[in-house]
C-alpha cells in the first residue's frame, strides 16, 4: 500500500512539472519580447468613458511599430499622469500588444462648503482653482485648501481647519465638500520691543496699529493678528522715531510666535534706535528757468539747529510742489538731498528743483461712476480742458468731491498727455449708497425720549438733486418735513431748493404754552468766490400758539392766537475751515439777516453774526473759539414771541433752554428778548483712551447775555447783565451714535435763572 502511494505521488510530480514547463513554454516569448524590445503591433486601451482614444494614445510615447522598452513605458506613463485626467494608469504587454488600462479621475459637479460663517461662501469659491465641471485632482484640492486657509489667516483665524471631502455620484462624478471649522480669532496676546532706549514700550504700543487683546476692544479688529498690518507697524515706528530725530533708526526684525494653544501670538519687534539728529544747512537748488532757489526757501519748514524730523522734510517736498504747481509745473522733481554728519550728528538737506515744462490740461476722465452722471463730477472740477494745470486748484476739486458725500473714495491721478506740456487728469471714483432709510432714536434733557424715521435721496437719479422726506416724535415734539435741493439749478452754479416744515412744539417747561407752526421756505444759493457763499430765500410761516395753562404770565396769555410771517433773507458766508464736519483748523464767519412784512402779521428786521476759529493744539486736541449776537427790532409793532430769541440749552451750558434773559418773575415764565450774545472756548482733547474708542473729553467756558423784551411791567424782570458758566463733558462717536453728557455749572447768573447742571443728548440712526 505504501508503495502504491508513493507511485501516485510521483506521477503527479511529473504531470506538474510537464504542465510548468508547457506555460513557461508559451510565456517565454512574451517575456523575451519585453525584456529584448520586441516590436509593439497595436495599442489596447481599456478604462475610458470620456476621454477620446485619440487622445489618450498621443499622449503615448510607444506607438505601433515601435520596440518596445522598459525606458520608453516609464516616460508613456509619466506623461498620462502629468495630464491629470487619470487616477490610475497601468501599461502591460501582452504578445505584440500593449494594453493600456487608465482610472479617469472624475469630474467635480459641486464645490460646496460647510461651516464658513464669517467668509461667504462666494468669497472662498473665487479664490479656489478647481471649478465645476472640471477635473478632480488631488494635487488642485490639497492647493486650494491651502488658498483657504490663508483666507482665514487674513482675516486673523490662523486656528482655522479645513478638511476636504469627496461624496462619490453615478457617472464618474463627485461634490467636493470643505468641511471648515473656522476657530476663534487669533489674538495677540502680547506686543513686546527689543533694543528701545529713548521710547519705552508703552509708548511705542500707542503708536502702532496692532493692539493686545482686552476685552474694550470687541468693536475693533486691531488686536486680532494680521502679517500685512505687522509689516505696517514696521512702517510706522520707522516714521515715528524719523520724526523724533533718529535719522538711523531701523527695525531690523519683527518676529510673531504663535502660543502652542493657537489662539494667541507675542509679536516682537527688534529695533536699533541709533543717535538723535539736528536739522543742520538748509539750501534750495532750481534748474526750473524763471524760478529761483532762493524764492523757494520761504517754504522751507525745516528749520536748521531743531531736531531732525522727516515729516517736515516730506512737508516742505510737498510745500515746494504746490507752489510750484500754482505756475503749470504738474510734474516737477523735487528732491531732498540729505546728507548726514555722524559725528556731529547734523543733516543737511539740499532740496534740488529738477527742469520740468508748464504743462495743460489735455483731457479729464473719469472712471468709476456707474450711477452718478459724468457732468455732476465734472462741475466739480476747478479745472478745464485746456487751463494751464494748477495744484491748488486740484486739491480744490479732490475736496469738493469728497463733499459730495457721494462716493466712498475719490482720486485724481496725473499721468503724461500726448506731449511732454500736456496732462491727463482721472478722477477715480468709488460709489456708495446714497438712498437712506433710517430710523433714529435718543434721548436729551430738553426731549426727552425722541424718535425719528426719514426718506432721503442724496443723488436722485445720478442727477446729485438731494430729497427728503422726515419724521420726528418726542414727548415735547412732533414734526414732519420734506426738503428738495438741486445743486445746479439752470446747469449754473446755483443751488435752488424747497423746505417744507409742519412742528408742534410743547413749550410748557419754558413758557406755558404749546405752539404749531407751518412754513414754507424756497432758497438760491451761490458762491461769490471760492469761499465765500450767499444764500437768498423767501419763508413763509404760520404759527398758532394755544392750549396756554390758566396759572401763565399776563403776557404769554395776550400772545395767544394765528400769526404769519412772510419774509425775505439771505446768509453771507466766509468759511475757510478744513472740514466742515469735523474742522480741526481754519475758520468760518457768517452774517443772516431777514426782514418780515410782505404781507402777513409780522413786521420786523432780524439780524444774526457767527463766527468760528480753531486752533489745532495737537494732532487730537483742538481749541475754538466762537461767538454769535443777535438782534431783531419790531416795525411799527411788537416782536412776537415765535419771532423772538431764546438762549439756553445747546447754546448757553450751564443754563436750561430759555434758562436766561426776560421772565415774569410771579410765573417763572421765559418771555425771551430782542438782543443777545453768547461767546465760548471749547477745548477738545483725548483722555488717554485708546483712539479706537472714538471717546474725547471737553472742557468748555460760555458767557452771554439776552436782553430786550417788549412786555413790560413790574414783575417782569430784563437785565443785560453777563452771564457765565464753565464746566466740562465727555463725548464718544460709539457705533450707536454720538452720545453727549455736559456738566455745566454757572460762575455768574441772575437769582431767577433756570440752571441746568447735567446736559444728556444721545442719538443714534440705524
């Protein structure tokens, strides 16, 4: 048996090692053709669905007809891969056959992101490569999630995770998903400087941009980390310590380390501040034919023996520019040559005039406005095709844009015209809203609660015409008004415009009394030059006084009834300040005068004087000094009592509104006068808040006096004695409005003054 066994076993040793050898027997030749390069007959490409044949086999570089090698595969390979159509490709012979068989990578039917809540999605899809209906590559995503998360980083997420998904649809086809958790802000935990001798670090903190982390600062992105505003930073201590006198100063590192928790950085800055340098000779070289180097010297504001500071060296760059831009030279080199004397510790500075032509304006473009009408920006320039270029003129224009109030940035660019003595002036402009549906709520101690809700069209129909349609509500006043201007009335300089006011006023508080008025008012105004202005107008006024207490004066009880006043006036204005909004420097006078009795039950002549100067004491802290007199004289008849003046409140601090001048002492009753004055000094300075708080405080001191009733009597009292107070305030620009307390507190008053200690006025329009 055992012998039976082992002849069985040896039979099937045999018949496998003649199946074995039959196999390699046909598997040689194919072998030998791959490793000796047999020749290629035909390609077999297998695993296609979109892709041409054609296509795929040009991309081949072992075709038929061609030995076949292994070289020659490798480079046939790579070259399908580098396509990036293709997952997967394998190539294998097969007799005279190359079998090509390809994985095509699929095509992306959607880009879709999941957990962006502080980037919209459209803002991540343009940054991406990959697009719909394009191919997938890994290589393209692992890119674009890159692009992503620099995205984050910009906007300070630097703990931002993006993790990229694929959900596999029929057809070859897949939606690409980022799955984005976004992190917290990346703070800055700490902002610390090496090498800083003369500035200590809190003060370098101040100037810069980048700010630690503090919980006041949830309104503000400055403590959030950002590279680009670090390399800002950089930017500005180097101008602060040229201002300061060290001309060598340099920061020669800024390094930002971010904490292991990811969520905060320490930024520290390397700085060498060097030696502090003094303004040594000054001196000014033309080559201009006609202007001389020396004439320039008045403008020179580098004064030799002071402490060097660049900021006055760009000054009197850009001094020396303008003037010269007053006689044609649009692009004339002025160059400061500084020389340095380390030794000393001296810089001369030469300002050398290169040669330039007078040059003209050729053609003013502009570009940007896709509402606003090209003619409304070009009535603006001070400037024409054809006048010799003027700087000054310019920066008029740039300013009376900007005023316009209907673009959010407005630049003039110079550029070469098709001659060296001509310019091209393009007024680059960026639109913004100017439609406006608000609706306003505050509160003051002279209204109390108020509401208001208003229509308004600053630019109707690109035209610059401003419409307005308002309503207010308070528990002392209730008011609706509509206002129409056009800016250009005729296609002149002359601004024509339509006020239409109905008001219920409570007076209770100051004189017993409520009082409707209903007035019409139509008005021209006109430049005279450029800053000076007149304003001519027509009113028309209705007003009623009633529902007078039983317990008011004598006086106020006889004024009850309809009154009408039909007048014309006009406003002469000189306003030379820097901002009309927020003036900082410059100043501004103004006289009004009006003059009822073409028609109605009123006669009068009015008179009213303002004046405004301000002093910039430092770069945040401005000092003005204003006053304003009145005076209205009766014709033939009384003035009264809606046509009178009262003084208090808002104008006179310290006091309640009518809180000064003519009473009747029995009722307490204001009967207000026919003359006044009020003079202030308002000094406006920071508090040491960060700037970003938009926070100021005030210190103020008002004298003033009302005087001149026509009631007369015993108990009527009606001195023109001077009235004082001073006192101090805080005011801050929050994003909820601007909110004002006053404490004022009168140094000089009457026994029967009306005081008013704390004055409260907080508004906001959202």
């Amino acid at each position: 048996m055992f012998r039976n066994d082992a002849l069985r076993l040896l039979r099937r040793i045999v018949m496998v090692a003649v199946l074995a050898a039959g196999l390699f027997a046909v598997q040689a030749p194919a072998d030998a053709l791959a490793q000796q390069g047999g020749t290629i007959r035909d390609i077999v490409i297998e695993g296609n669905q979109r892709i041409e044949l054609s296509t795929i086999q040009n991309y081949l570089t072992l075709q038929p007809g061609a030995l076949y090698s292994s070289a020659e595969a490798d480079k046939s390979l790579k070259a399908l891969f580098a396509t990036g159509l293709f997952a997967d490709v394998n190539l294998r012979l097969q007799g005279s056959s190359l079998i090509v068989r390809v994985t095509e990578n699929p095509v992306i039917n959607r880009i879709l992101f999941e957990g962006n809540r502080r980037v919209q999605a459209d803002q991540l899809r343009s940054e991406l490569q990959l697009k719909p209906r394009q191919v997938y590559t890994r290589s393209k995503v692992q890119t674009d999630t890159q692009r992503i998360q620099q995205i984050y980083r910009r906007t300070g997420r630097f703990a931002a995770t993006i993790e990229p998904k694929v959900i596999q649809l029929p057809q070859n086809r897949v939606d690409l998903v980022f799955e984005i958790n976004e992190g917290p802000l990346t703070g800055v935990s700490r902002i610390r400087f090496i090498g800083n001798r003369q500035f200590s670090d809190s003060k370098l903190r101040e100037e810069i941009q980048t700010k630690e982390s503090a919980w006041w600062r949830f309104l503000s992105s400055d403590d959030s980390y950002d590279p680009d505003r670090v390399t800002f930073d950089r930017e500005k201590l180097r101008k602060f310590y040229l201002s300061k006198g060290y001309a060598d100063f340099a920061v020669t590192n800024a390094v930002a380390e971010l904490l292991p928790n990811r969520e905060k950085f320490i930024i520290t800055f390397t700085v060498e501040e060097g030696e502090r340098y003094k303004f040594g000779k000054m001196d000014v070289v033309s080559e201009l034919k006609g202007i001389d180097g020396a004439q320039m010297k008045e403008f020179v504001v580098t004064p030799t023996g002071e402490t060097y500071n660049a900021d006055l060296v760009e000054k009197t760059v850009q001094s020396i520019t303008s003037e010269l831009g007053r006689f044609g030279y649009a692009f004339v080199d002025v160059r400061p040559d500084v020389n340095k004397d380390r030794e000393k510790r001296v810089v001369d500075i030469t300002y050398r005039i290169g040669e330039s032509p007078r040059v003209f304006v050729e053609r003013i473009d502009i570009v940007g406005n896709v509402r606003t009408l090209d003619k409304v920006v070009r009535r603006e320039f001070r400037l024409a095709e054809g006048d010799a270029f003027n700087s000054a003129k310019l920066r008029r224009t740039r300013t009376r844009l900007r005023g316009l109030n209907f673009f959010d940035k407005v630049e003039i660019a110079e550029s070469r015209g098709s001659a060296p003595d001509k310019v091209v002036l393009t007024a680059e402009v960026t639109e913004k809203s100017t439609g406006e549906l608000s609706f306003g709520v505050g509160y003051s101690t002279t209204e109390s609660v108020l509401g208001d809700v208003s229509i308004r069209e600053r630019n109707l129909l690109g035209r610059g015409q401003d419409l307005k349609v308002g309503f207010s509500l308070s528990t002392t006043r209730q008011q609706a008004d509509l206002s129409f201007t056009e800016p250009y009335f005729l296609d002149r300089e002359l601004a024509a415009g339509v006020d239409l006011v109905r008001r219920r006023t409570d007076y209770t508080r100051r004189s017993s009394l409520d009082q409707t008025t209903t007035s019409g008012t139509t008005r021209l105004s006109f430049p005279i030059t450029e800053n000076l202005s007149q304003l001519l107008y027509y009113r028309i006024r209705q007003d009623e006084i009633d529902n007078i207490e039983t317990s008011a004066s004598r006086f106020i009880r006889a004024q009850e009834g309809r009154y009408i006043t039909s007048a014309v006036g006009h406003a002469l204005t000189y306003d030379r300040r820097d901002d009309k909004v927020d003036p900082t420097t410059g100043y501004y006078l103004r006289l009004s005068q009006e003059v009822a009795g073409l028609g109605g039950t009123e006669f009068y002549v009015k008179n009213v004087g303002n004046a405004a100067k301000y002093f910039p004491i430092t770069d945040e802290t401005v000092l003005t000094l204003s006053t304003e007199l009145g005076m209205i004289n009766g014709i033939n008849d009384d003035v009264r009592l809606p046509n009178r003046f009262f003084v208090g409140g808002d104008s006179f601090r310290g006091f309640a509104v009518g809180g000064i001048g003519p009473r009747d002492t029995t009722t307490n009753d204001s009967l207000g006068g026919q003359k006044y004055y009020t003079g202030e000094a308002d000094l406006m300075f920071p508090i040491g808040l960060p700037n970003e708080f938009g926070i100021k405080g005030r210190l103020f001191s008002v004298v003033g006096s009302l005087w001149d009733t026509p009631d007369a009597g015993r108990e009527v009292v009606d001195q023109n004695s001077m009235r004082a107070s001073a006192g101090t305030g805080i005011q801050w620009k929050s994003p909820l409005g601007l909110i004002r307390v006053d404490f004022g507190f009168p140094l000089i008053k009457e026994k029967y003054d009306e005081e008013e200690i704390v004055r409260i006025n907080f508004g906001s329009r959202f």
